[in-house]
C-alpha cells in the first residue's frame, strides 16, 4: 500500500491530527517515524518541516525543505501538490 493512500487508522493520519491540533512536538515525533519508514514521503515531509517551523527550529525546518525538493524532483505527481 503507497505510503499517502493508508487508512484512517495509520501513522499518517495520527500525525495530521497532531498537526491539526497545533500539537507540533507531538506532530514533529510522529511524522519522523513516517519519514524513517518512507524517506520520500512528500505529504510528510511537508508538514514535518512546518511543524518545525511552529516550534521555531528553523534548521531542521530547512533541511526538512530541502528534502522535500528532492523528494519532489523524483516524483512527478507530487510536483502538482506541494
């Protein structure tokens, strides 16, 4: 199963709904555990470098960035969302 089309009750979406509750540290743990699993996940990579930037470690928040670019340069689709 692709790492964006899992169910309600995965990572992915346990990790949004810390994001979604401004709860960035918790969101922060639970997104690098997705990125550790799937490095080029880009909808991870993506809100893991906002959280980052919520809590204000703008150096993690631009080394998560700039992974995203590359992840982004590999995977044409994800060109069209982030």
């Amino acid at each position: 199963m692709s790492p964006l089309a899992m169910s309600q009750s995965d990572p992915l979406s346990e990790a949004q709904a810390f994001y979604n509750r401004n709860d960035h540290y918790n969101a922060i743990s639970a997104y690098s555990k997705i990125i550790k699993q799937y490095p080029g996940n880009a909808e991870a990579l993506f809100y893991l470098g906002n959280s980052y930037h919520y809590v204000r470690n703008h150096t993690q928040a631009a080394e998560t960035y700039d992974k995203l670019h590359k992840a982004i340069g590999k995977d044409k689709n994800a060109k069209n969302h982030y």
